[in-house]
C-alpha cells in the first residue's frame, strides 16, 4: 500500500467485536452485562462444573456372576472359574437333552439356557454340539454308574432295591433323554457315544457281582446278571412308554423279583450260581 500504512479492517455487520464486556463465557456463550471487576495483579479463578457420578453399568458381562455377601448391602460380581463356567453350560445342556431329543437342541438353546452368548459356548466346546453332547453323555454316565455304588451292608436284595430306586429316579427325571439314548437312530450317535452308554452297562454288572461276594464269576452267572441289565433297561424304556406306569416302587420290586428269578433258572445249569441262589433265598 502506499506509504506503508495498512487501512484498519471494518468489522463485518455478522461479526461481532470482543469487548470486555461481552467476552465468551467458559462454555463458549457470549456473556451479557459487563465483565466482573477483577483487581490488578490478581488471578481470576477458574469456576469447578460439577458431573454427577457415573452409574454402573446396567448387565454384567458374561463371565461374572452375580454374589450377595452379607456384609456388602450392594451385590458383588465375581468372574467364574474354567470349570465352573464348564459345569454350568454343561448342566444346562443336561437339563435341555433330559427332555428332548439331541435333534431338537441347539447351541442357542444352550446358550439361552445357560445365559451366555454362543460364541461363548464354542469358546469351551470347540467341536459344537457334537462334543458338548458327548460332555453331557459322560456327565450322565457317572451319575448312572453312581446308582449302583451301594454300600455292602444288609442283604443283597435290599441293597438291590434301592440301587434300583436311585435308578429309576434318573430314568423319570430324564425320560425323553433317556429314551433317544437307548433307543438309538440319533444323529449324534457315534461309536464313542454307543462306547459310553456300554459302560454304563458293563460298571452296573460290575457293582452286582462285587455285591454277590463271588471270587470269580463264572460264564453262565455273568451273563445272568448282563441280561437283567438289559432287562432293567427294557423294562424301564416300556415303563416311560405307557406313562410312568405302573408306579415306581411296583415296578422296583418287580425288577427285583425278576433278577431272583433270573438266578433260579440258571441255578439248574451252573453249581456256583446254584450255590449264591440258596444263599439268597437263606437271607430271606
């Protein structure tokens, strides 16, 4: 320019000069009035906005489980361990194939059941629904090995009735389970599943003849007790059959006359079994 003087710039009509007295505020709003009086040399303090505290989230994530502690009024999340989280998705898969076929399950329906996500379920059963149904198969296995661990006091048929009264619980407890297991045609059926469920039979038979006090079982009484066996589980397949009838305890002492029976007809043929058949009636 000439001379070397700068014209001063006109504010536009839009524009809006910063006096002292309109200064924006500290949220950015123009301030209205003039500005408070603040001595020389001295600072102005900023003003402190308060936040209300954060609430906590409204859902624990899915590794936490919910814990009431009595000296706590507020509850407290605690993360479940490997087997914990195991052993609750596979109960909840027990309590899912207990009562419907392993068609009719899905791992949504264990997810939902369990209050987990599906990815979480993969998470510990890789394999999917085949592996966690062999899971729950094991699981159900123990617990029917477990009917017949009955301790050797009192004579043999009563601890045979109440064997017989621990397994029949679980059979009406799991009836459609049950059923799909034994009857066979499932699609999850495989040669380690077919494997798990003749271990059942196979540690019954063993609990018996531990239970008979023979030394060495011979053919024709293990195979006398492996039939009854299979008779127990026919029996208890028509008793789901015709509506969990007759009652339990009949069909109990029903199953227990026929293994009396069964010790009677191949008492003719085997010394050994003729001898623990006189025993028995001897303990009546």
């Amino acid at each position: 320019m000439p001379g070397g003087v700068r014209p001063q710039r006109r504010a536009s009509r839009n524009s809006t000069l910063l006096t002292p007295g309109n200064r924006p505020t500290e949220d950015g709003h123009p301030r209205h009035g003039p500005a408070p009086h603040t001595p020389v040399g001295a600072t102005r303090t900023p003003t402190l906005r308060h936040r209300p505290p954060q609430a906590p989230p409204a859902h624990p994530s899915e590794a936490t489980l919910l814990v009431m502690t009595p000296s706590a009024p507020t509850p407290a999340y605690r993360r479940l361990s490997v087997e914990e989280r195991r052993s609750q998705l596979l109960d909840s898969a027990l309590g899912l194939f207990a009562h419907r076929t392993p068609e009719d399950v899905s791992l949504d329906d264990v997810a939902e059941a369990a209050g987990v996500s599906r990815p979480l379920v993969y998470r510990y059963f890789p394999g999917g629904k085949q592996q966690l149904y062999e899971a729950a198969l094991r699981s159900a296995a123990e617990e029917l090995q477990n009917c017949f661990d009955e301790p050797r006091d009192g004579p043999l048929l009563a601890r045979l009735a109440r064997a017989l009264d621990r397994y029949l619980t679980f059979v009406d407890q799991h009836d459609t389970g049950f059923s799909a297991l034994l009857q066979g045609g499932s699609v999850v059926e495989t040669s380690r599943t077919t494997a798990i469920v003749d271990g059942v039979r196979r540690a019954a038979a063993e609990h018996i003849l531990r239970h008979l006090d023979v030394a060495d079982p011979g053919l024709h009484l293990r195979m006398t007790v492996r039939v009854w066996i299979t008779t127990v589980e026919a029996a208890s397949l028509i008793w789901l059959d015709e509506g969990k009838q007759p009652p339990m305890p009949d069909l109990r002492d029903w199953l227990v006359d026929q293994f009396a029976a069964a010790l009677a007809v191949t008492a003719a043929r085997d010394s050994q079994t003729a001898a623990l058949a006189q025993k028995l009636a001897d303990d009546l």
